[in-house]
C-alpha cells in the first residue's frame, strides 16, 4: 500500500462540559488511517484534572456542526475521512485503545506513536474517536488527530 498522504484535523476552543465524543475520524471505505497523534488542551488557569480516552466506535455520533476539513501536511490530495465533532448524541463506543488523566491548568495532553508498530490503524469505514468519559470542568478545548492516510 502507498500513502496516499499525512493529515491534521482539529477543533478549535470548543466549551465541553459533559461526558461526549469531542472528535470522531472515520476512515474512508478504500483506505485505511494510520494515526500517529491525538491531543487535547483547554484553555484555563482553573486547577483540576480530566479523563481522556481513545477509543473504537461501531456507530457514528451526531455531531453538533461541521468541523474543519482535515489538513494536508504537505502537497497531498483531499483526505478521504470524514469527520465529526462534539456529540449532540452518541454512537455506539467499542474497544477503548488509550487512556490518561491529565491536568486542565498544565497545558497540553499528548499521546504520540514513538516508533510505527504503535501507530493506531483504523481499517477502512472504521472509526476512532476522542471522548471525555466523565463530564470535565467546563472549559474552552482544542484537540486533535494527525494520521496518515493509506490506499
């Protein structure tokens, strides 16, 4: 298979209060998706901690309007994925593949691939999501996936 490019997609201080999806990336039906980062950041001084996992979904979200178009890094074509944000409701949640507790006044949490083995592949018409298990603080996020697309 060749890589068919590397792509960004985030979302930009969007107040999350509840437990919800914040991201959902939905490989396209004739490629799979190599994400090598997520991340999430919110904009406060409050101290407190939140719960953020990675994690499979077999349904899609209904998310609460249309995100940004994933980025090329690079002079790549349009990424096949579709993308989501912020649930208004839920999908059906599946295999939770990471999950971390980070501080909300300590900037921002990052998970990253440190070598390709650890990659999380998303086969295609798969999904993976962003999602607070439990309601954070309420707080302006960002967040984000960086993947390469591949098919």
């Amino acid at each position: 298979l060749m890589a068919a490019g590397t792509y960004d997609v985030h979302g930009d201080a969007q107040t999350i209060a509840t437990a919800i999806t914040i991201l959902e990336l939905t490989a396209p039906a004739t490629a799979i998706l190599r994400v090598f980062r997520a991340w999430v950041s919110g904009n406060t001084s409050t101290a407190g901690s939140a719960r953020i996992r990675i994690l499979r979904k077999s349904g899609t979200i209904t998310g609460t309007a249309s995100p940004p178009t994933p980025s090329p890094i690079g002079a790549f074509a349009a990424s096949g994925a579709t993308v989501k944000w912020v649930a208004t409701a839920e999908g059906t949640d599946g295999v939770v593949v990471h999950e971390e507790t980070f501080r909300l006044d300590g900037g921002t949490w990052t998970w990253a691939a440190l070598n390709p083995n650890e990659m999380i592949i998303v086969p295609p018409s798969g999904i993976l999501a962003l999602k607070f298990p439990a309601a954070p603080t309420s707080t302006a996020f960002s967040f984000g996936f960086s993947y390469d697309e591949v098919g």
